[in-house]
C-alpha cells in the first residue's frame, strides 16, 4: 500500500511536471520565434539605417567640420554612420525583446528594457550636445583668434584655446545633465564658478579701481556742485 502511494504521488508529480513544461513550451517557441524575427528586422532597419547616412555623405561631412582630428587621437575612426545604424539595431532589438518578455511575463525584465529604451533619447541628445558644442567650440576659436590678430593684439592662440574648452565644458556639463548624471552637483559647480567670477570681479574693481572709481565721484561732484 505504501508503495502504491508513493507510486501514484511520483506518477502525479511527473504529470503534473509534463502538463506544466507542455503548457509553457508554446509560449517559449512564441517568444523565442518573436526575439528571431526582431533580430532580424533590427539587422535589416539598422543596416538600412547606416547605408543612408553612408549615401549622405555624413562622415565626410563630420570631418570637414573638424572632428576627425579629435578621433583619431583617441585612436578611434571617425564611423557616425555606423554609430547611428548600430543605435537604431539596438533600439529595434531591445524594442523586441521587450515584446518577448511581456510574453513569458517577466516582469522585473520587462520593467529593465522599459527603463533602458525610455534613457536611449536622452543618450542620443548628449551626442548631439556633444558634436554641436565641439563645431561651435572650433568656429569660435577661429573666430577669437582671426579678431585678436586682426587687432593686432598679443595671445590670440591662448584666447582662442580658451574660449574652445569653455565651449566644449559646457557642452559637456549640458551633456551630463542631459544624461542625468550627478545634475545637483553639477549645478552647484556652475552656480559657485558664476559665484566665483562676480567675486573675483568684485575684489578686482574694489582693489583695482577703487581710486579710478574716486577720481570719477569727485569729477561728477565737481560738475554738480558747480552748477
């Protein structure tokens, strides 16, 4: 009798077993049939992608506006078209991937590939933050130094050097804002380095210019006072 027991309990566990992998075996195929055919559309939208951008011309365009030199001294090549063609194969993939996961209803995984594709705009802003203040950084310095030296003034490639990374740090801190990375600290530092130039300014006209600033109350006493 006892055997009988044990015989029927292992019997149902394994039925049980068998109905439940049964069961949940159609929904695999369907979620792995749903990944396949994502992979596949993500590799044909993101190729069409980087061919496009390839027919404009986009590289080329980049590296007449200077950022190739930038690249290439981080021993990297200048490839935006394939940047973008890879970005759009990834959203696409992540995108289906998701779709498979709501299928097998995991949740906390369906939560993480939310999160991943709703940060994926904000990643693609701060490139373009970035890639706008390094073009804007390399005209104004070319800006700053053909007026120092048409003005026929001293230090017009330090000028121009500075004027660049003061474009490029705050593209970089917009970036980073952007990104949502750290953005209380890096407001404190904009508000302190903004704090620190009204200060600086401050001392140097109180120390600096104080008798000049004397010298023109007096004058403007002597105006008044005379009429």
């Amino acid at each position: 009798m006892v055997v009988q027991d044990w015989t029927n309990v292992v019997a149902n566990s394994l039925q049980n077993l068998w109905l439940g992998v049964a069961g949940f075996l159609p929904t695999l195929i369907g979620a792995l049939a749903v990944l396949l055919v994502g992979l596949i559309v993500a590799f044909g939208v993101g190729t069409a992608v980087e061919k496009i951008f390839q027919a404009l011309k986009l590289d080329t365009f980049l590296s007449k506006l200077g950022l190739s030199h930038y690249f290439e001294r981080a021993n990297l090549k200048l490839r935006a078209s394939y940047f973008l063609g890879q970005l759009v194969y990834w959203f696409v993939a992540i995108a289906f991937l998701l779709a498979a996961s709501d299928i097998l209803q995991l949740n906390a995984l369906s939560e993480f590939l939310k999160d991943v594709l709703g940060y994926l705009p904000n990643v693609i802003l701060a490139v373009l933050i970035m890639l706008a203040a390094v073009i804007v950084a390399n005209f104004v310095r070319h800006i700053v130094r053909a007026s120092v030296m048409s003005a026929k003034l001293h230090a017009g490639r330090f000028l121009g050097t500075l004027a660049w990374w003061s474009v490029v740090v705050f593209g970089l801190l917009t970036a980073l804002v952007q990104l949502n990375v750290a953005v209380s600290i890096i407001n404190s530092i904009v508000t302190g380095f903004i704090a620190m130039l009204a200060i600086a300014g401050g001392l140097a006209f109180g120390l600096g210019g104080r008798d000049y600033a004397a010298y023109l109350i007096n004058k403007l006493r002597e105006h008044t006072e005379s009429r």
